[in-house]
C-alpha cells in the first residue's frame, strides 16, 4: 500500500508562488519548453502533473529489502520532519506522494531490525527513487562443554535447534557462536557413548550470552557366570573391571553383576588361587546387558621328551597320552612329543605304537614347569608256520621258504613243513620256489604272541597261447573253437579271428582250429614259462566235386551246353561232346544242378557235396513248350516295346516277334526272360496281338495283345505365340514360326511332339520326354525319372504324359490344379490337354476330366456319354467321338458353338482343339469346324481331302498334314514366317 501526504505552504506564499509562475507562462518560449520537457520523459519516469495535481510537489518511489530475506511486507517508510508515511507491499515496494521539493531524509523502521535511512532529492513533478535494507539486531553466544570425569570435549558439534548455526569445541571445550539475529535459542550438545544435553538462552542486541552444558556418559551393565574347572564351587571368585573402581566377588553359584557402567571397552579380569588368571575384552552398550561366561582353568604344566624304536625305525606318529585324560600327541619324525597345558598332579603316561610293545611311566606335572621323559619302544614279535605241496603230490620236501627282505629263511621237512619263530610284528612277503614250479608269493600279517598259519601246494610254471585264425581268404570270424589236443585247454576266436588261451603249464602241445565246413588246422605248440606263444592259422573251406552227363530227350546232341551248380557258391561249366561235365573243387554243401539250351527245359536236381566224395547227376533236357510272354498295356508306333516273362532263348536265333501281324525288324535286347523291340510304323492304332514265335519249327509261338497308340508328328501352339514342330520321316524334330522356343538341339529317334504357349514336348522311342523352351517362372519340370510314355499332350503352361501302364503325369504350372491329376486314375488309352482342363479317355470308352472349371469345362461329362474312341477340346469345351462316327461335345463351348451332338453320315475319327475352336477329322479324309469363325477359320474347304491329320493353328487358322506329308492351311492370311520351309515333309502315321 502506499500514503499520500499533502504538503501545506503560507497562504501569502502561495499567492506569490502563483503570480511568479503566471508571468513565466506568459512567456512563449516557456511554455514550450514546458512542452518538450513533458515529451522526453521515459516510461519509467512521471509525467507531468495533471491540471488537478499541485504543481509545486513531487514523490518518492523505491523498495526496502530485510538482510535475512524474510518477507518485508509491511514495513513502514516516512519522511524525516514530516508526517508522510508509506508502507511496504509483499515485494517491499512503496510510494510516498505530495512531497516538497528538497532534500530529505528517508527513515525505515521494523521490529528486531536496526533502522535505516537514505537521503533523496525531491523535484516538483518528479519522482525521486530509492532502495533500503534493514539489517537484523543481532548479538553473540559463548560456552563450554564438559564431559563427565574431565575427559577432553574438544572436537563436540553444539547446534542451535531449528536453526542452521552449528560449531565444534575447542580443545577447552569452548565455543562460540557470533552474529546471532537476537531471539531465544536451544543449544544442543550431542556427542557418541554420552547423554544428550541443551539449555534455552536468549541473545540481545549486541550482547554476548554465556552457557555450560555437562555431558553425563551413558551406562550400560555386566553381568555373568564364572565356573571352575573340574566342578569345584564357584564362590569368592574376584571379578573386576581393569582401570576402573568397579569390583566384586562371585556368590556361591559363580554369579556377578556390575550396574551403573559407563558404556565402552573394558578388560573384565578373573582370578582365584590355584586357577589361571581370566581376561576378556567386552563391551558395554547403552541400556543393555554384556554378559560373560567363562570356566577358569586349573594351573598346568607340560611333559616332553623323546621315544624311540628299536632297530633304529622312523620314531614318528608313535601316540603319546596320558592315562584318563584328553591329553594325547603323536611323536615327530625325531621321537619327540610334548603335551602342554596339564593340570597339575601325578599321571600315568603310555607311549604306543602298532606292532610296538606298549610303555608306561608314572609323571609328576608342576605348576609353570616341565616334566621330561626319554625312552625306547620294543617291537612284538609272533611265528609264521605252514605247510607247501606239489601240484601232482610229488615229495613236498626242499622247498625253499622265506621272508622277503629278511633273514628269516628255511626247507620245508618231507612232508612239506616250515616254522619261523621270533619274527617282528607286521606285514611280510612270505616267498616258496621250487625248480619246475611257479613261485608262490603271499601277504602274510605277523601279530605279536601269535602264529600266522600258510598252507598252499605250487602249481607247475606256465606260459599262454595267442593269436588269429582267419577263414579262406583272410576272413575273420567270431566262434571258430581253438583248443590244446588232450587238455582241457580250449577257446573260441572273436569277430576278429582272435583267441587266447593262458594258464597253460609248460610244454608242447598240438593246437587244433575247426569249424564246421572247414578242413582243421593244427599246428604243433612250445609253451615256455611266463611266456606268449604265438599262432597264425588259415582254414581252408572243405571241398568235393560233381560229375554228370546231360542227355537231350529228341536225341539232339548235347555238346557245348552250360552246366550249373548253385548253392555255397555258384559254378558253371560246358559239356563235352558226350555231354559229360565236371566241377571239382566245389565248396562242400547243398547245391541245385542245371543245364540250359535254348528251347529245351532241364530238371534242377538237387546233391550233396561231400569232402572227397564226388557226387554224381545226369540231366535230361525236355522240348520246351510256348514261351511265357507279358507285354504293357499300352506301346506306340515306332516305340519300344518290352517283352518280359520266360523261355525266349539266351539268344535270338531264329526267334521272331511281330506286332498286329506285321514282323518286328528292329530288336534292341534279347535275354530269356526280356526282349526288346520297335513297333513297327506301319501297325494302325487300337489293339493287336503280339506274337513270340521260337526258332525251332516244333516250338509253338505266345501270343498277348497290347494296344498301339498313334504317333503324334504334328503340333501347333494355339495362343498368341506363332509357331509349329513336326518329326520328319527320319524321325527328327523340325519347327518353324517366328515365336519357335530356343533349345531342343538335336534330336533323333523321337516318336511324337505336342507343343505349349512357350515350350516344346517331345517324346523319344525310348519312353523318355523332353522338353525345351520358356520352362522359368514356378512351373514345374519334368518329373525325375520319368519313363515308360507312350503319348504326350501340352497347352499353355502344362503338360501331361500317358505312360504304358495306363496311368497319367502332369506338370508345368499349379494353378487351377490343372497338373493335379485324378488319385487312382488308371487304364487310360488317350490324353487331352487344354489351356484350362485336361481330358483322360479310358478303355472303357469313359471319360474323366480334371483342372478349373471356369466355364464349366471340368464339369462331370454326360452320364450317358460311353462307347468313346477319340477325345479334344478347346479353351471352352470338350469333345468326344463315339464309336458311331458321332461327336458328342459338352460344357459352355460346345453349346455355345453348336457340337454338343453331331452326327455325320461319313463319322468321325478324330478331334483336336485350340483356343475357341474345334476341328474334327472324317473317315474320307475331309474336315468340318466349329467356333470363332471371323477369319473363316471354322470353314475349312469343301475340297480339302486327303487329311491324316488336322488341328488349330493359332487363333486364326487350321492346319491339316495330308498323306502324302505335306501341309496345308486355310483361314485369316499368315504370317510368312509361319509357313513351313519350302519342300517340308512330316511323318505320316497310319490310321
């Protein structure tokens, strides 16, 4: 807040004061120097007086501050001579207003402060500034320190509770505290182990207060048990505390109590006579108990000396003790001992050692003294006795017995017996030899007054026998028996032909190794005393022999002919012009015996071979009759063709196959039980008979059928790409087109071809298939190992083979599931591939679909659908040719485009697809299409004849391979590069 004053001037002053100021604003460079003063005042400063204020004053503005930073709110502020006042705000601010122009005293008051004052300079229509700080009355404190039994207080810390002042003593216990803002104190004196001590004081203005505070220590109590060593009574035991005043005797249960104990470290001392002195070290805490316990020792005294053996032996761990006590040493290396602290008295000392007589000694043992003994311990002593034999119970007399490494040595009597008397205790080699015996040692144990009793009979010396038996050829083989002839000596070897016989007594012997089947090995031995005999033997297989005749039932001859025996091993040999044979040396056992000629059929007769008893067989070869012949399901034009089962011959000879009638010209392998061949290029398709036919007139022929699929030398890819492939009439792969994929090489032999979007199929005569073209991206190769095809199908990214057996594989590209052919799908005769779905024509006539059904392409076929001989499709719809000559079709192409069920007076033989259109091949050799026909591509010519096969070319065109291997084409124009070289001839396959 601040106070305004208003200063009072003479009235007859005033009227001058105003005539004065009148006539100066009169004048106009007066007034507008008034102006500009008025203008150049800062933010800081006052302004001139409005019109309203007195225009002869001014004010004084400024703050006060306190030198203890407490708050200066409050405090009042006047003008010396005058009754203007102000009062501070929070801040200490204030503002003294209508103050005379002039010098003049500013005077600042506040309780408990000293006041202060500040001279400021007043300007009418000014302010004047200023700043003052109070400073605290303050006054001094003075005191000493003492602590309980004039111990030095130096070092103390005395506060001022509440407060920040703090000091230590001086070395008198003095200190002093200065400057202290006046008001009422604690004083406080804390120091460890004492009581705590403070006094009130009041400090005045420049007064200096005195105090004396005495620290009393703080007390703690002792208290305990004393005992005396043996049990004896516990009272009048003096106990007390070293240095100090504090003593007292025990009462008669050995207690003790010291209260009112200064807290700290004390020596407690207890004594008695005829006891040892007690010290111990404890400590006493504040309000608490330190207890002591303690047993005082008898007076004691010590006995030493030095024991001794006899002979001179290391006299140390010889026990020392005394008798009924729990004094007990061992002696050192030297003899000596010593056992200190005993009691004082008479003892009996015994001095001990195994196999050692014990001594005894009766010792005085004095108070602080020491009692010697000197002696030396004799050794006990026993007798060994026994009996020795011979092994064999030859005269036991001579034999050599003694103690080893002593004197102690002697014969046994006739009957074998010795006696050692006199022996020192202990533990002996007790040792009997006899020339011809292994020496004979024992453990024996002699005890003092005792007799150890031996009885044992030497056993002759001995040697082993080691070493390997390996069967006929290095073989080794575990249980092959080995043994000493006329001993119980015998072993068997492990699986490494080893053995080891031990044990064995000295002499020769003859070693004897068998097993059955094998001739015995025997080999004489020399076994030496403490010695290995070695042995390396070899059994050889027994063997014996066969002999015989083979004759031929019609009489033919039977030189040359291969003879077999089969059993432990196989051996063969030739017969001679008499058809006599022989095979000595056979290994011994069970075998079969045959003989073989192409055409002719031999017993398998059974003997057994003997060691050294030939055994004899005669053979009668028999006319074979048909051959047994097994063929695959499935083959195809120029193919190869397996023939498996028995009885064709190791040889050809005369041998023929023919296929559908027509004779087979190309064999690849002729065995008895396999025959490879080509099927020759000129069978239709469909089912014929094969036909085995033997050499010899009077053999009849096997015959089995199979079914020829047709060879495919034609293939167009039906997408955006532009290209072809075709297998020449030397069965090479051609291709033209611009789009044609890279790779493929040179191929030979190859039987069919189909093509996809991007890559190209061919299949080889040998069943395997190849593939070349754009094969990235996920799709799938062709399976390892694939093998066994006969047809091959592709379109778009996949494609699927028909192996032999009827069963069906696809790969290339997952989606859709297109590759993932039906589970168990089997007997299929012709495959379909399409971009989207595949076809399956079994040999029933059905058929069976698989991949995405976008337009229902993958949909069940017609249940009625049957009696099937051909299938295609196309992106959008199958098609099927009924044994009829009718065309069946299906799915959203098919009516669509209008061939869901045609029937045509000259009937169908074929049908192939593209992307949406489908071409069917007639019995004449003419053609009829169905689909996109923007380019007349579903308008193949009336006068188009002569077809062997026909299909789509890309999207625009068809294309027909005519008989005589030319090609031909009609639709949209084309391209250029797509035509086939000039003069191109393909294979043409018959129908």
């Amino acid at each position: 807040m601040s106070a305004r004053a208003r200063i009072r001037f003479p009235r007859q002053r005033l009227t001058s004061l105003s005539l004065l100021f009148m006539r100066l604003a009169r004048s106009s460079w007066l007034y507008l120097l008034l102006v500009l003063t008025a203008a150049c005042n800062g933010p800081g400063e006052s302004p001139l007086p409005p019109p309203d204020a007195n225009p002869f004053v001014g004010r004084v503005s400024g703050q006060v501050a306190l030198d203890d930073a407490a708050s200066p709110e409050g405090i009042a502020v006047t003008v010396q001579g005058t009754e203007l006042t102000a009062t501070t705000d929070t801040e200490g601010r204030f503002t003294l207003e209508d103050v005379s122009p002039g010098a003049h005293t500013l005077i600042v008051q506040k309780p408990l402060y000293r006041e202060a004052s500040e001279a400021v300079e007043v300007k009418a229509r000014q302010t004047a500034s200023a700043t003052l700080t109070l400073q605290r009355e303050r006054g001094g404190l003075t005191g000493t320190v003492q602590l309980e039994g004039g111990v030095s207080a130096e070092g103390i810390t005395v506060a001022l509770t509440g407060t920040s002042h703090q000091t230590q003593t001086d070395a008198q216990g003095h200190f002093v505290f200065t400057e202290l803002p006046t008001g009422s104190y604690t004083v406080q004196v804390l120091k460890e182990t004492y009581e705590p001590a403070q006094e009130t004081v009041e400090v005045g203005v420049d007064a200096q207060a005195s105090v004396t505070l005495s620290l009393q220590r703080e007390r703690g109590t002792v208290a305990g048990t004393l005992q005396l060593e043996g049990g004896g009574s516990a009272g009048d035991i003096a106990v007390l505390l070293v240095g100090t005043d504090f003593s007292t005797v025990t009462n008669a249960e050995g207690h003790f109590t010291f209260t009112g104990v200064p807290t700290g470290t004390y020596t407690l001392r207890a004594q008695r006579a005829g006891y040892v002195q007690h010290e111990q070290q404890i400590e006493v805490k504040t309000a608490t108990e330190a207890s002591v316990t303690q047993t005082l020792s008898r007076e004691r005294g010590s006995v030493a000396g030095t024991f001794l053996l006899e002979g001179g032996a290391s006299a140390g761990d010889i026990a020392v003790l005394l008798v009924d006590t729990n004094f007990s040493t061992q002696t050192n290396a030297q003899g000596q001992f010593s056992l200190t602290g005993v009691p004082t008295g008479t003892y009996t000392l015994r001095a001990q050692l195994n196999a050692y007589v014990p001594y005894e000694q009766q010792v005085e043992i004095r108070a602080g003294a020491q009692t010697s003994v000197t002696q030396t311990l004799s050794r006990e002593r026993g007798s060994v006795a026994g009996t020795f034999l011979l092994e064999g119970g030859a005269s036991a007399g001579d034999i050599a017995v003694q103690l080893v490494g002593t004197d102690h040595s002697t014969l046994t009597d006739a009957e074998g017996r010795f006696t050692f008397t006199g022996v020192l205790t202990g533990t002996y080699t007790l040792r009997a030899s006899r020339e011809g015996y292994a020496q004979y040692e024992q453990q024996v144990e002699v005890r003092a007054n005792a007799q150890t009793s031996v009885t044992q009979t030497l056993t002759r010396e001995r040697g082993s026998v080691a070493g390997t038996v390996l069967l006929e050829g290095g073989v080794g083989v575990a249980n092959i028996e080995v043994a000493l002839v006329d001993t119980a000596f015998t072993t068997q070897t492990n699986d490494q032909g080893a053995f080891a016989l031990t044990g064995i007594p000295t002499g020769t012997y003859t070693l004897r190794a068998r097993r059955d089947t094998y001739l015995p090995y025997e080999q004489q031995v020399e076994v030496r005393a403490n010695a290995q005999t070695s042995v390396s033997g070899l059994l050889y297989r027994e063997r014996g022999g066969v002999t015989g005749r083979v004759v031929l039932e019609d009489g033919e001859s039977a030189a040359g002919l291969t003879v077999v025996a089969d059993g432990p091993e196989r051996m063969g040999t030739t017969t001679d012009a008499e058809g006599r044979f022989s095979m000595p040396e056979l290994l011994t056992g069970a075998y079969t015996v045959s003989a073989s000629k192409d055409n002719y059929v031999s017993p398998e007769v059974s003997v057994e071979v003997r060691l050294d008893e030939p055994a004899t067989v005669e053979l009668t070869l028999t006319r074979a009759g048909a051959p047994t012949l097994v063929v695959p399901k499935l083959a195809v034009q120029r193919g190869h063709l397996e023939l498996t089962g028995s009885g064709f011959g190791a040889q050809r000879g005369e041998s023929h196959v023919s296929v559908g009638g027509v004779e087979v010209s190309d064999y690849f392998f002729w065995s008895d039980t396999q025959v490879v061949v080509r099927v020759p290029a000129n069978v239709s398709p469909g089912v014929h008979d094969v036909i085995l036919k033997p050499g010899p007139a009077w053999r009849p022929a096997a015959t089995v059928s199979l079914r020829v699929v047709r060879q495919q030398t034609l293939a167009t890819s039906t997408s955006v790409y532009d290209w072809n492939l075709g297998i020449t009439p030397n069965d090479t792969v051609t291709g033209w087109g611009p789009d044609l994929p890279s790779g493929g090489g040179s191929m030979a032999d190859v039987v069919s071809v189909a093509a996809g979007e991007a890559f190209a199929v061919a299949l080889k005569a040998d069943g395997t298939v190849v593939e070349w073209g754009d094969l990235g991206g996920s799709r799938a190769p062709v399976p390892a190992g694939l093998s066994d095809v006969v047809a091959i199908s592709a379109a778009s990214n996949i494609a699927a083979a028909l192996r032999r057996d009827g069963t069906v594989v696809a790969w290339g590209g997952s989606e859709y599931d297109r590759t993932k052919v039906p589970a168990g799908l089997q007997d299929v005769v012709a495959l379909s591939v399409s971009t989207y779905f595949s076809l399956a024509l079994k040999a029933d006539g059905t058929v069976v679909t698989w991949g995405r059904d976008q337009s229902g392409q993958v949909s069940t076929p017609p249940q009625d659908l049957s009696g099937v001989t051909a299938i295609g499709g196309n992106t959008f719809g199958s098609a099927a040719i009924l044994s009829d000559g009718n065309l069946r079709g299906w799915d959203f192409g098919a009516s669509q485009d209008g061939y869901e069920d045609v029937t045509d007076p000259v009937g169908f033989i074929d049908v192939r697809g593209g992307h949406d259109l489908l071409v069917a091949l007639r019995k004449d050799g003419t053609l009829r299409a169905w689909g996109r026909n923007d380019y007349g591509q579903a308008s193949p010519p009336a006068t188009l004849t002569g077809v062997v096969d026909a299909m789509p070319m890309g999207t625009y065109n068809g294309v027909a391979l005519l008989q005589d291997g030319t090609l031909t084409w009609w639709g949209g124009d084309v391209n250029p590069n797509r035509l086939p070289p000039a003069g191109l001839i393909l294979r043409v396959a018959p129908r």
